[in-house]
C-alpha cells in the first residue's frame, strides 16, 4: 500500500504543515547540509548525512524537490551530474530551523542535563 503525502489545506497549523515537509530524522539533517554546501552532488550529500541509505535520500530528495524546498540541475554531460541546493523557499525553512539547532547545541551538546538522576537516599540528611 502506497503511503499518501499530505498536501496543502490539509493541515491544522503551522507546526503541522512544516513537520509534514521536514518529518522524520533525515529531512533536518539533508536541509543542514544543503545550506552548508550548496550545488552539492549525490554522493558527497551522502557522506555528509552519515548513516542514511542511497535510497532514503533519493526517496527525500525526490520528496523535497516536490515540495519545493530542493532544487536540482541535472547537467548534460558524460557521466552525468546532479547537483542539489536548497530553493528560496528551501533556505527560509532551514532558516527556522536554526533556533531548534541553538537549542540542540545548548541543552543537549554542551553536555548541560535537564533532567540529573534523583537524589539518592543520603540527599535528605545534610
């Protein structure tokens, strides 16, 4: 059974409609290294997103180009070339994206825990 992309209009907010264009693990992390590198080619876009599979990214890439976010040139050349950058539109959602990487960087790579281990049975006496 085929899954069904959401499309416009059928979204109850904001929040919605963005993580239905940036849902899952990989999408954040293709639209960081597209803003890092941009006219990137297949293969180095791979190394770049360690872990993700061929596939999972030619299946993404496909889905961000639909929706506007990716742009791809193909070159007329022999071996062919393919490269991808983020469209305007694509920019300004990786744009939002930033305050979610501060608080990434700062509560969770700067090694500060929100959430310590509770204190153990000799906290009480002090």
């Amino acid at each position: 059974m085929a899954s069904e992309r959401i499309r416009p209009g059928r979204y109850v907010c904001g929040i919605d409609a963005a993580v239905g264009v940036i849902g899952g693990k990989w999408k954040v992390l293709i639209l960081w290294a597209l803003h890092e590198y941009p006219g990137i080619r297949f293969g180095e876009l791979r190394r770049q997103v360690p872990g993700i599979t061929v596939k999972v990214l030619a299946s993404h890439l496909h889905e961000l180009e639909e929706d506007g976010i990716v742009h791809r040139v193909a070159y007329d050349e022999v071996p062919p070339r393919v490269e991808y950058s983020l469209t305007e539109t694509g920019a300004l959602l990786n744009k939002a994206l930033e305050p979610l990487g501060a608080w990434g960087r700062e509560n969770i790579m700067g090694g500060v825990d929100r959430h310590p281990e509770p204190p153990g049975p000799d906290a009480a006496e002090g």
